[in-house]
C-alpha cells in the first residue's frame, strides 16, 4: 500500500504534464492572435548624477538646460530634496526619449555626467509584428467577406482583434518614449 502511494506521489504529477501533451494541447500558432499589447506608452527610468564646481550658480543653469530640451520638473524644485551640508539638490523631470538623449550634452558642459542608469518598464510595441498582423486581418475580411458573413462570432472575434491591434498601433505612432530622469545634482567637494 505504502509503495502504491508513494508511486502516485512521485509519478503523478509527472503523468499529469505528460497526458496534457500527449491529448494534443495545442501550442499557440503563429502569429498569436490573442496577445494583448499595452495602449500605455513606452517608459524608461534614468538615474544620474551631476557634479558641478558651484551649485548656487549651476544649479539654475541645470534647471534650464532642462527646460530648454522639453524637460518638465515632476513638481516645483523647492519640493524636491536639497541639502546646505553636502550641497546637493535632486529633482526629477520628464521628457521624450529623444530629448533625454540630447539633453545629456549640455548638462555635461556644467559639470561631470556619468552615463545614466537606464530601467525599462514593459516592452517596446514590436511595431513589425502588429503591421503584419493588420494587414493579414484586412486582406482576410476582404477577400472573405463572404464566409466570415456566415460565421458571425468568427467575424466578431476578429474584428475586435483587429480595433485592438488598430488602437496599439496608433498609440505608438502618437507617442514617444517618456523619460523620467531622476537627477541629483552635487557640488564637487
């Protein structure tokens, strides 16, 4: 009895992921068609640090460099965490991904800029994959209009996919990339 269980026990689960292959659980095809892709546009984080030789003087031109690329502070600078003894002052700003490249030169003028710690969140919008699937849904509702008439909750289903697809893609094409730039800003000791 006690060697029964135990071959239960040890070989169950293991015959559980077997059987569900070998019933033929179908893998997903592709392209697959059921893939959610976010609406909410690309973001990255960047950490930096600036050293300047004189923050009450430099630390009014980091702010216009900023400003002047398309940065936008996340809320006024004098909310943001400062220091008089070490003479730092942090802030945090937004901009597209493109000025947050370009932005990286002139606040490298005032003082010293390493390259700033990048982290994703999500995944780009594979922009390649959904053009591809648009135009396979379009080119199958005109060329088989007539039996996906027939078929009505066929037609229903692919026709939300394709508003899906269609939504996503426009988002992407709309947006930038947003940059939220999280940047201290230190006197050189």
């Amino acid at each position: 009895m006690i060697i029964i269980l135990l071959a239960v026990l040890l070989f169950g689960p293991a015959r559980a992921a077997v059987t569900a292959v070998d019933l033929g659980a179908p893998k997903p095809s592709e392209p697959y068609w059921f893939k959610v892709y976010s609406t909410a546009p690309y973001k990255e984080f960047w950490t930096g640090e600036l050293t300047v030789k004189n923050l009450e003087k430099d630390l009014p031109k980091a702010v216009a460099a900023i400003e002047k690329g398309g940065g936008k502070l996340t809320q006024p600078l004098a909310n943001f965490v400062s220091s008089t003894t070490d003479k730092s002052q942090q802030m945090t700003f937004t901009l597209s991904l493109k000025n947050a490249k370009s932005l990286l030169k002139p606040l490298r003028k005032l003082g010293a800029l390493a390259d700033p710690a990048v982290r994703p969140t999500g995944a780009p919008i594979p922009m390649d994959e959904i053009g591809a699937k648009i135009d396979v849904l379009l080119k199958e509702k005109t060329e088989h209009a007539a039996e996906l008439a027939a078929v009505p909750a066929a037609a229903a289903a692919e026709e939300e996919i394709l508003e899906h697809l269609l939504m996503v893609e426009e988002v992407a094409r709309r947006t930038d990339t947003e940059v939220s730039f999280n940047l201290l800003v230190k006197q050189k000791q």
